[in-house]
C-alpha cells in the first residue's frame, strides 16, 4: 500500500537521517542535498522566563504563537502504549539522566495545555482553504532535563519540504535562557523545487517568529 493512503499515524518519515539535527556536526555535515540551518538566540533570564519559554517549547506554543495552527492525529491506544522514550545522557559526563521507557500517559503542563510525546503525528497549517499550507510531521525525540528540553520532529508524505526541525530551550549558569533551532531541509517533491526559494525566505521568517514568541514580555 501506498505511503499516501496510510492513516498518517502509520506513514513513515520522509527522510532517512533521522535524528540529523542533534549532532553537533550537522552544519558542517548535513545529509547530502539538504540545507542546513542552526539558530541559537537569548530569550530572557531567570526562572519566569524559563519557564515560559520550555512551556511554550513542549506544548507546541511556539508554533500557535507563531501563526500555525496544530492538530494533533490521534492514534490508536494500543499503537500509543507502546511509544518509545529512549534513555538521555548528561552532556559532560556521559551518564545517564532518565532510564528509557515505554508509556501512554498524556502529561500536562500547569497551563493545562498537553506536552508533547514522541511518536506524535501532527498536522500543521497556515493559511485557509486553497491559500493553505498543510504540513504533516512526527514528534521524534523529547529532551527533558533539569536545564534542557525540547523536541525534534520529522516530515512526512504531504509536506512540502522534506527533513527535520528540533527546538531546544537551555537554562546556562548564568541563569540565562537560550532558544536552539536546528534544521535539515530540501525541497518534498518536484512540485516543490521551484518554491525553494520563496520557502527559505518564509523559513527564516519564522525563524524570529519563534524567537518572538519565546522572548516577548511576559503578562
């Protein structure tokens, strides 16, 4: 059976360097015939703001916030139960923070808002109608450490470019709070190519949406 006609829960990624944005490399490396782009940019300071910005991060405010909208494709219970949350390892020392686990349990923010879960399959939209832009991905990995989180997520059949996104909230030392975007892209199909162009402009558009979103003034 076609990618196409799967329920898009059962559609694989688009690409096969999944994961291609956490290497620390990938600038320099990326996959051959994608464009790479890394993003690292100060937010705010202090606990308030961390807060708002890894909030924002994991449930998929900083999309909303940035004019897209987010609707989350439900799959079945049993397919769920056994997503997969792989072990996290401190930077520094190489020791293991969290051990891997398999769990169904949505988990909520204090907003009340749903956090983010790998193996999520989203659709997220701009525009209305035939102006509209529909862009399937996947919740690949979730980064959840005392002064690390995060997410990544790939494509899938249907969006227009193919590759991967990842945003990562840090809290430094100096109790300041950095937003990391990271991505891996080229053009979904040939329908496409001839929009590049126009496409990266629009990504690197959004690019200070997020940073907006994360570093505005705080009500």
């Amino acid at each position: 059976m076609p990618a196409s006609d799967l329920p898009l829960w059962r559609r694989p990624v688009t690409y096969a360097a999944i994961g291609a944005t956490q290497a620390e490399d990938f600038l320099r490396y990326p996959p051959r015939g994608f464009h790479a782009i890394e993003r690292r940019v100060r937010v705010g300071h202090g606990e308030a703001r961390w807060h708002h910005a890894w909030t924002e991060t994991l449930t998929w405010g900083i999309k909303t916030r940035s004019g897209f909208r987010v609707s989350l494709v439900e799959a079945p219970a049993e397919v769920v139960s056994n997503t997969y949350t792989p072990v996290t390892f401190d930077e520094e020392t190489g020791e293991p923070i969290a051990p891997a686990t398999v769990a169904a349990d949505e988990v909520f923010a204090d907003t009340g808002a749903r956090l983010v879960r790998a193996g999520d399959s989203v659709v997220l939209s701009l525009g209305w109608r035939a102006l509209g832009i529909r862009e399937p991905v996947r919740v690949l990995s979730v980064i959840d450490e005392p002064t690390r989180r995060g997410f990544s997520y790939g494509t899938l059949p249907g969006h227009p470019l193919c590759g991967e996104e990842s945003f990562l909230v840090e809290r430094r030392a100096d109790d300041t709070v950095w937003l990391t975007i990271r991505s891996i892209s080229r053009a979904g199909g040939p329908g496409w190519r001839l929009l590049i162009p126009a496409i990266r402009l629009a990504q690197l558009w959004f690019l200070s949406r997020y940073e907006h979103a994360l570093s505005k003034p705080l009500g």
